[in-house]
C-alpha cells in the first residue's frame, strides 16, 4: 500500500486537501469522535476484515506523527477516514460517530484538552509561519542572481524528455493533489520513494532557493492538463503554495524536489538529474552575499526546530486524549459501529 497525507501543518497554519479531492470519490465515509488512536483502531479493524486481501487500497497518515492511520481508499470509487474534531471536514459523507461508544463523564477534562490542543497547534503554525518569512527573505537574496530566460528554457527541456508528443484530451482526466509527507514531531517524513516505485522514470531537481523549480512543476503540470493526462500535483508540506512533486501516472514519469529536507539523489535507472542552480544561476551571488545567507539559515533552522518541539507537544496531549477516551471506551458499543461500517462497506464494493 502507498502511503500519503491529505492534511499537514504548514507555514499557513492548518491545511486539508480533501475537501477539493471529495468529488472524485464515489462514497465518502467519515469517522469522527473518540480519539485519534480510537479512529486508528477502526481503521485497522476494518482493514483485518475488508482490505488486507484488496492490493490497490492505500493509507493516509495524520500529520502530526505521520505514522497514524487516519484513512484508506480504494481507488476512486470509496474514501473511509478519520474525522479531526479540531478541523471537521466540510464533505458529504456518512458518519460513524466514536462518541456513542464513550460514557459522558469527564466531559470537562476533555474540553481541557482539545483546547489545549488548540493553543499548541497555533503556536506550531506560527513557528512554521515565521520560518517560512525567513525563507522568502533568503529567496530574494538568491533571486538577485537569476537568469529567468535559463529557467525557461530548462522547463521546455524537461517537457520535451517527459512528454515527448505524448497525450491525448480525454474527457474523464484526473487533476488531483495530495501531501507526499511533512512536519511532524519526529521531523520531516516523506513517502516519495515508495509512492514513485512503481514508476519508470523520475527527473529530481536540485537548486537552492528561488531558483524555480516549483515554478518549473507547475508548467510540467499545465503541460499534462492541456495534453488530457491524468496528473497528481503534491504540495510542499511546510509551504502548500509552491509544488514539491509531480506524477504523471500514464507516462509513468515522476518529477520532483530532490533537496532538503526531503534530499532525493539518482538511485536507479531512469533518474536524471536537473539543477537549477548550475543551469540558471549566478553563483557569484552566493559568495556576496554568504553573511546573510548563513544567518538566514540559522534562524530558519531555529523556526524548525521550534515547530518540530511544539508537534511533540500535541502528541503528548494527543497520547492524553487516546488514554482518557480508552478508560470511557464501551468495546462492544465500537464493534457494534464497525460491524456497521464494514457492512456498508461490503455491500456497496459487491
């Protein structure tokens, strides 16, 4: 199974996709209430009873751990995923309700601590939020030595390779985006390798800071649209502005950021490499402006630092949700709604 994450905690505070992706899912199954490890041990209920013999189901991870089991899906007919009480989804969905299956006291300590959650992940976002003003203020830096007709005709380059006259405008194709991984509080996680396995060829681009190659995605993507292709677009998980990867799925071609923190090197035939920092960059401006550049490295890394250490902090707190909600846990009242859950679910997959 492939894993990816449909929310991340970003430089712009909390962000979900699955809102825009919900219409490219025929059924659409929320489970909300409990805890996050009570939703989690729905989910692998249901996997043990329903998934593990369907090869082309995969999993998304909640983004504070990005080891949580928050969701499946089984291609683009069913969505089943775990509901977040701080950020409820906005989606047309059956829901499965964890809360029944809690008893109602200690309500109070409860609310303490979803408010405390809020409080943190607040601070979280604005760790995250300051570190990304940081980053565009060493962009500019790096923009002063930037050749933008070189950036150019770097993109021609990479779309004569990937495309190659290949397409076709069909009526039914797909533009959809999902996060490839993001912060947590174990640091930055990724899934790139194991979401581009089944692909033939990937191009990793390299290059600093402004240097255009979430700009260069981004034509690769316009690209796939206007040629009628299928196209997954994902998003930098600190900064869901600008693009990270690109799949195109029918070319069986990947293109992505092989950069820190998610440093992707040629491992396999197929991989070509791009830098964007070699092809259209003055490298002078490095030297001239190196004080300001290591200084702005060091507070961003700070930034970091700070967001990473305030996810350890929900995580605790989450921890605390998950045994307070176990104690008040009535087993049969769960497997009563599971039951329920993969019931409707075997009947809509015959």
């Amino acid at each position: 199974m492939s894993n990816y994450l449909w929310r991340a905690h970003t430089s712009r505070g909390y962000v979900s996709l699955i809102e825009k992706a919900a219409d490219q899912f025929e059924d659409i199954h929320l489970i909300s209430g409990g805890s996050k490890k009570m939703r989690e041990d729905v989910l692998n209920l249901l996997l043990n009873k329903q998934v593990q013999n369907r090869a082309h189901f995969v999993r998304y991870l909640h983004p504070t751990d990005g080891k949580t089991l928050e969701g499946i899906s089984d291609g683009n007919r069913m969505l089943i995923l775990g509901d977040d009480p701080l950020h409820p989804l906005k989606v047309g969905a059956r829901t499965f309700d964890l809360n029944s299956c809690l008893t109602s006291e200690k309500n109070d300590e409860l609310s303490q601590l979803m408010e405390q959650l809020r409080n943190q992940e607040t601070k979280v976002h604005r760790s995250f939020g300051e570190g990304k003003a940081i980053h565009v203020q060493k962009e500019d830096y790096y923009l002063k030595g930037m050749d933008f007709s070189k950036a150019d005709k770097a993109a021609e380059d990479v779309i004569t390779i990937m495309f190659d006259g290949k397409g076709h405008r069909k009526p039914d194709s797909i533009s959809d985006e999902r996060f490839f991984g993001g912060a947590t509080a174990y640091g930055p996680v990724n899934f790139i390798h194991s979401i581009t396995q089944p692909l033939s060829n990937r191009i990793i681009i390299k290059g600093r800071s402004g240097s255009g190659k979430s700009t260069l995605m981004r034509k690769v993507v316009k690209h796939a649209e206007d040629s009628g292709l299928d196209v997954r677009s994902f998003p930098c998980g600190l900064d869901p502005d600008s693009l990270d990867m690109v799949v195109i799925p029918e070319l069986s071609y990947a293109i992505l950021d092989g950069t820190a923190p998610h440093v992707i090197n040629p491992t396999r035939e197929g991989d070509h490499v791009i830098d964007m920092f070699e092809r259209c960059m003055d490298p002078a401006v490095e030297k001239e402006y190196e004080t300001e550049l290591q200084e702005l490295s060091a507070l961003y890394t700070g930034k970091m630092k700070s967001g990473t250490e305030g996810l350890k902090v929900m995580l605790k707190l989450e921890h605390k949700l998950d045994q307070l909600c176990l104690s008040r846990l009535n087993e049969r009242s769960m497997m009563g709604l599971v039951n329920e859950l993969n019931e409707r679910i075997t009947t809509r997959c015959e």
